[in-house]
C-alpha cells in the first residue's frame, strides 16, 4: 500500500490477506465455514457473543434484568471468538445468518426463538421482562429513537473512525479526518441531549442508555480506540457526567466484564454460568 491515488478498477475483485488486523476472517461471502454446534448450558437464555461494544450491551442488560431480582433472566454466556472465525461455524450462522455478535437463544418455550442484532436482543428481552421500554407514549417512541440512532450511528466510529485510526495497516489523513468529525458531530449530538436530559431517553434509564453507552461513554473515557485525547473527548461535558453514572452502576460493571478478552486480566469473564462467575 501506498500514498498515491487509487483508481478503482471496472470490477472489483476480492484480495485476501489486505491488511488489517481483521483480513484473515473478512471476506464477501456469508454462509458457515465449518461445522460445529454451539453448546447449550443450564438457562433458558443462552447468549453466544464477545465483550465488544455490541457485545456489552446484552450482558449489560442481562445484568440489569438480574439486578432487579428477575431470577427468569439467568443467562449462560458462551464466548465467540470473532477473531478466530469462531461466528463463522455451523451452528453459529444457525441462530445469525450474518455471523456477528452478540446472538441469542431463548429456549423458555415449547420452541427456540433465536434472536440476532444487539438492537433487536435489547427490545425483546425489555418485552419479556417489561423492563427498562416505557409501554406508554411518547416516551416509548423516543426510548427506540434512540436506540435505533445507536445502531445507525455507531458504525462510523467503528467500522470508520475506529477502523481507521486505530486498525488499518497504515495510517491515512482523509478517512480519519473525515470519520473523526462525523464522531466528534455525534458525540456533541448526545452531549446537547444530554444536558437537559439525565438520560438519553429522558428521565428514566432504558436500553437506549445501554446500547449507547457501551460505544460512546467507553470512547469519552478512553477505553475506545485510546482516542479521547485525538477528539478532545472531555469538552463534552454533560456526556461525560452520563458516563461516569452509567459505569457506577453495578450491573454495568458485571456485564462489561462478560466474554471480555482484552484489558485487565482480573476483569475477564470469558464464559458466564452463574452469578458466582463475576465475584
């Protein structure tokens, strides 16, 4: 790779090995790679995912549903290794056709419901649990605003800002001068909501705060990329208060602990069982 202007080809064909700490599992196809089932533990609710931002936010509100003393909401947490293709397997594309994290089974009923999408995931279990979802408008419709704003937002600082800055091969000026202000844009849009807002649906904590904070309260504190000093993250004053709340929760805490492979060692949780797995 080098600096000069790319031209892009009549048709475009797929060179494996691109660079890019991801090139070894990225490809243009979907569809399992090889067979292998997924195990099934003691719970009803079986989630296969990894401690990513997407990732946090189910275990987060698993945690949260458990905090309020919903016994239902018991959980085994099974690790997909994405770096090592592990969403790829048989029994993975099963329950995700897309093969990202996180998935989840839920076998309370006569029939397994699979359900993919940490969006979706988020939504359904506020359904069953009636938790942290108003059933009232207009504050319900504002809560999925919300949490849809996230899903559609968040993959410039990932796959844009955070792939750039931080996981390509080389270091360009224009992607990450060009993803860089889209997230410095969208961390002032929550900070404006924010500052006549104590959370980002309203008054009450919702799933919108959990699919939101795992992305953009882990990026203002600098656990994201390390770029909080790159974007002058603490400028956003009223976010950052929103961030540090969110993580005292103790609940936030155990699930951003859950299939956690990266940080302090004594924080990781690669599989979860049992509650007695995050003392």
């Amino acid at each position: 790779m080098d600096n000069s202007t790319y031209t892009p080809p009549k048709v475009w064909q797929w060179e494996q090995g691109n660079g890019g700490q991801f090139a070894n599992i990225n490809r243009p196809v979907s569809g399992a790679t090889h067979e292998k089932e997924l195990p099934i533990g003691k719970h009803p609710l079986q989630l296969y995912s990894l401690g990513t931002p997407n990732g946090q936010k189910v275990t987060i509100m698993l945690e949260e549903l458990l905090e309020l003393g919903i016994k239902e909401a018991e959980y085994d947490a099974w690790l997909i290794n994405i770096r090592e293709g592990d969403q790829f397997s048989s029994g993975f594309v099963e329950i995700n056709p897309n093969s990202k994290i996180p998935a989840l089974v839920d076998r309370s009923g006569e029939k397994p419901i699979r359900v993919f999408e940490s969006g979706s995931i988020l939504t359904y279990l506020a359904e069953k649990f009636s938790a942290f979802l108003p059933t009232t408008q207009p504050e319900r419709a504002e809560t999925l605003s919300w949490l849809f704003w996230q899903m559609g937002s968040a993959p410039f600082v990932g796959g844009g800002f955070g792939h750039f800055y931080t996981y390509a091969p080389e270091k360009f000026e224009y992607p990450i001068n060009r993803f860089a202000m889209e997230t410095k844009r969208q961390l002032d849009v929550l900070d404006q909501r924010l500052a006549n807002n104590h959370y980002i649906a309203g008054e009450h904590y919702s799933i919108a705060d959990m699919a939101i904070w795992p992305w953009y309260g882990a990026l203002v504190k600098g656990w994201l990329y390390d770029a909080d000093e790159f974007l002058s993250t603490h400028e956003y004053q009223h976010l950052n208060r929103w961030a540090d709340e969110i993580y005292a929760r103790p609940a936030v805490q155990r699930g951003r602990r859950v299939n956690r492979l990266h940080g302090d060692p004594a924080q990781q949780v690669r599989e979860r069982h049992d509650a007695s797995d995050l003392r």
